[in-house]
C-alpha cells in the first residue's frame, strides 16, 4: 500500500487545479495571503480568479498538462482538486506522471483548521450563513479571525480572509464525506438532512460523517429543533439552541416578531436572559443561525452586547437573499438555495415582505432544479416546498456533470408541483424563463431565483427587459 502524502507548508508550491471555485479560491487566497506560491487552473476566469490574480497566483486558462511540464515554479507542486475533478482530467493525470504530491481541497482547509483555533460550521443548510455571521462578531469583537466560506461577504470583499488571531471560521462541507478529515476546536452543526444522495446511500450515513465529525471537536454547538441532531447526535460537551424556550437547551427564545424589516427576539442563556436581540436578515432559519453564533460568541468570552451590535449590522453573504436591485417597481432576489427545506425557508423569509400590510405584492419564484440525483431523490418535498409563493417558474435541471439518467426532467418536477400550487409553468430555457417573465412580472412583484446552477446568469438580462419596458411604458405616457 503506496505512502500517503504528507502536506507541507515549505517553500513546496500549492497548484490548485480548479482554482474558480468558490471553495478552491478561498483556500488560494489564504494561502497567497500567507506567503506560500500559489498557482492555480481554470476552465474560463471568473471575478475570482482576477482577485487571485491581483494577490500574484499564476492563473492558467485551461486546464491542460502543459499547465504542470512547463510548471513556472520550483520545486513541482502540491496539487489539490476538489471532488469536481474527474481521474480523466488531462492536467491531473499529468500530475500523477510527474510524481506531484495530490490532495484534496478538504486535506489543505483540514491542515489550516490544525494551524489554529479553529470554528468550523457544519450542517446540512445554513452553512455560509452562520459561519459568515460567526466571522464578522469575531472581527467586531477585535478577534482578528482568519475567515474561510463558501459565499462572498462585503464586510470582508470575499470568500476569504487572512487573520492575525488565533481563531479561523470555516464552513464545512458534508456533501463528498470530507467532514470526517476536521477536527476543529468548536465544530458547529446547524443541521442534519440528507442533500447528497450521489454521495449518501441513506441518512444514517449522513448522520454517521457528522458524528464523525462531532467526536473530533473539542466542544459541539448544535440545533435542538433538528431532531437528527436533538435525538441522534452525541458529545460529552455539547451546548444547544433553540427557538422553542425550554430548560433542556442552552440557548434560546422568546417573545419573537418576524417582520418585514427584520427578526426581533428575547434571548435567554441557561434560565437568565441575556437581553433583546434584533436582526435585518429575515426568517425563522436565520434566528436560528443568530443563535449558533451567541453560543459561540458566549463560550469565546464576547459579551452578549457586543454579539447583539454584530448580528444586528450583518447584512448577510452574496446568493443569500441577495438584493440584485429594483426596476420597473420589481425587486430582484438572487437566493442559493436548492433542497426543498432551503426553498421552503427562504420563501417563507419572502412571504414576510409580500401581502397587502407589506411592501411587495407578490413572490414569483424561479427555480432551477440542481442534480439529478438530488430531484429523484426529493421530489415530492420539492413538489411541495413553493407554497410561500404566488407563482412558480420551474426550468430543466442542471446536471452539475451528473450524467443525465433519462429518469427525471423539470417537467416532472412541474408537474408534481401543480398537485399542490396552483399557478406554476415550466419553462426548460433560461431563454424560456427570460420570455415568460417578460410576459408576467408587473410592479409589486418580488421575484427570487432560487438554485445553485446558472440561473441566476439571467438576472441582469430579465432586469434590462423590465428597465425597457419602463421606458416604453414612460414614453407612451408622454406621448399621451
């Protein structure tokens, strides 16, 4: 049995192959930031391979084995892929020719995890959120955290951020198993479903990787309301949270408002109340990320007012509710969700701000469904999960490199959803989409995309169609 590699943080170069992503980027920049060269390959560049580029991380277009026999760097480097990278790719096979130590992306995340304190958030949803949330206490707090998520944070300008304290924040993917490699100081877990059936066989595997996981942090923050977490996850430190008041958890609340304009709530910590906590990110999901945050926040020491001033100045990461503007008396969400537990939360989050007492009118939601083996696998939930919006719009999937297995299309997709929504259309085409809803938005509308394909590559084309229309519509009005 062949000697696995060790990683070294030398003067050894680090190649990403697929450095774009938004996972593989991150771990890019903080490596860049640390001093170490940093090289990296992509299909086509993107605003992430521009920033690296910036840093002085050599970005080859293309992804080829010339990029490593004409390697600009000595001594040849460490390669890392992430699971997207396929055993026929041409510039990992080359690396496998040239004898270059390969790792995957979760071997660099899980040796930087061991360099510090780290915080790493896990969970079926919530995941960017939380840990986003937990990253920015931490810089008010004047912790100074090395940051690594799965989104783009403005208080940051990125996915990534290179401390001076001792703490590092991660988001910790479960999706290829690679949860089991971390062992971080606090491990936080927001929930457990299944989501990945491609990987999963059964949720009992799901939950198996996460107790994994769980048995490797020194301290665990969990949701009590999941019960997968509530009744099947085990630790002997193990702190919880709750929206539910109630002695058995360590964290929850009380006389809670949801509102349009935010979330407002009494906090209370093992039977005293901390006192009022207000947000601006919408929803019963994201009061629940709040709440892992205060539980970390508490165990680092931070006192609650300072944790209240930070949850209530987060605005949130990009894809998560991200406003992408206002035309034509329509507003624009862009939303990364994509299980039907995600829809369903972030349309309820929505319905706040739409019905005659709000400032929109109606939720028109767009989704593009993502794997194939993901919409087999749930699509009753996801047939179920639009009851939130007034009118759906349902695409083709977007297989994500999954083989298409002939089974399952949008089509099914939309027609299982009409036996519980009324007013839903299918429309295959990101070009069908972009007709259908020049034909339907009117002023009033909140329209989300929803999905972690493309779809949301539309945005800006549907908002020039509605910008158009406005104009049209102000011309004739003069004309009158």
């Amino acid at each position: 049995m062949a000697k696995r590699p060790v990683m070294e943080f030398s003067e050894r170069p680090f190649h990403f192959i697929g450095i774009g992503g938004i996972g593989m980027s991150a771990l890019a920049y903080i490596l860049a930031k640390q001093g170490f060269k940093v090289s990296g390959s992509d299909l086509h560049p993107n605003r992430l391979t521009e920033q690296l580029a910036e840093l002085g991380v050599q970005i080859f277009i293309g992804q080829s084995a010339a990029n490593l026999e004409s390697y600009p760097f000595t001594p040849l480097p460490q390669v890392i892929c992430s699971t997207a990278i396929r055993s026929d790719n041409p510039e990992y096979q080359a690396a496998q020719e040239l004898g270059c130590p390969i790792f995957h992306r979760s071997d660099v995340l899980a040796a930087l995890m061991h360099r510090s304190q780290s915080i790493a958030v896990a969970g079926t949803h919530g995941k960017t959120t939380t840990s986003s949330m937990i990253a920015y206490l931490l810089l008010q707090a004047g912790l100074d955290p090395t940051i690594i998520v799965g989104g783009e944070v403005a208080a940051w300008q990125g996915n990534a951020r290179v401390g001076q304290g001792p703490y590092l924040v991660a988001e910790a993917d479960e999706s290829d198993g690679s949860l089991r490699k971390f062992h971080p100081h606090i491990g936080v877990i927001t929930n457990i479903e299944l989501d990945h059936p491609d990987h999963y066989h059964s949720l009992e595997e799901v939950v198996a990787t996460f107790q994994q996981f769980a048995n490797q942090a020194e301290i665990v923050i969990g949701c009590a309301d999941c019960p997968n977490i509530r009744d099947r996850l085990h630790h002997p430190r193990l702190l919880t949270y709750s929206l539910q008041r109630q002695a058995a958890v360590d964290y929850c609340v009380d006389h809670i408002q949801y509102t349009f304009e935010g979330t407002t709530a009494r906090v209370w910590e093992r039977g005293t109340s901390l006192g009022i906590l207000q947000l601006n990110v919408l929803g019963a999901h994201n009061l629940q990320n709040a709440l892992a945050v205060i539980a970390v926040g508490r165990y680092l020491g931070i006192d609650f007012a300072t944790i209240a001033a930070a949850l209530l100045e987060f605005r949130g990461a990009r894809r998560r509710f991200e406003e992408r503007g206002q035309v034509n008396g329509i507003r624009f969400i862009d939303d990364y969700a994509h299980h039907p537990s995600e829809i369903r939360a972030t349309l309820e989050a929505a319905r706040l701000q739409a019905g005659t007492q709000a400032p929109w009118q109606r939720i028109v939601a767009v989704f593009q469904p993502h794997r194939y083996s993901r919409t087999q696998t749930f699509l009753d939930a996801f047939a179920r999960c639009f009851t939130a919006a007034d009118h759906v719009i349902l695409t083709d999937i977007y297989g994500a490199g999954e083989p298409n297995p002939g089974t399952i299309s949008g089509a099914d997709v939309a027609t299982y959803t009409r036996q519980y929504h009324p007013s839903v259309d299918y429309c295959p085409t990101l070009e069908a989409v972009q007709n259908r809803l020049a034909q339907l938005l009117q002023p009033g509308d909140l329209v989300i995309f929803l999905g972690a394909g493309n779809l949301n590559q539309l945005i800006p084309s549907v908002m020039a169609d509605q910008a158009q229309l406005s104009v049209s519509s102000l011309t004739e009005a003069i004309a009158l």
